[in-house]
C-alpha cells in the first residue's frame, strides 16, 4: 500500500520526511521541551533547499496557528464547544 495525499497523489519521500520533521517538532513543542529547529532543518536539508524551505513555511505556519488560535477567528468561522 502506498502513502496517498489529499488528493489521491503518491507522497514522495521528502513530503514523508517533512510531515516526521513537522510531527517530532509538534511533539517537542507539546512536551514543551526544546524544539531542536536546527537540527530539523539540517535533517531536512538531506533532501535539498525546497525541503528546507517547505519545513520553514509549515513550522511557521503552525506557531502563527498555536499563537492566534481561535482567538483571531471572526464569529462565523468559530468553533462552537
């Protein structure tokens, strides 16, 4: 069985290696230990600038999601719980 995206598209090896990337730094930040970005980011130069660059943008991405949250969404789009 191979790993499909979200379009039914194969996954290449470095989308596989930057989704671990992005999980082990999920997880370190979590367990609120040190994030190791560096060592991320030359984990993911292994697989050229675009990997590096692609890891940058999700990393960023998801710290800008942790900081706003739902505190930033308008009424509309807010989850209700």
């Amino acid at each position: 069985m191979s790993d499909l995206g979200p379009e039914g598209t194969e996954l290449s090896e470095q989308d596989l290696a930057i989704a671990a990337l992005v999980g082990r730094y999920i997880e370190r930040r979590e367990r609120h230990e040190t994030a190791c970005v560096h060592d991320l980011l030359v984990a993911a130069a292994e697989f050229g600038d675009t990997a590096v660059d692609v890891l940058r943008i999700v990393l960023a991405t998801y710290e800008a999601m942790r900081l706003y949250g739902d505190a930033h969404a308008t009424p509309a789009t807010k989850r209700e719980g």
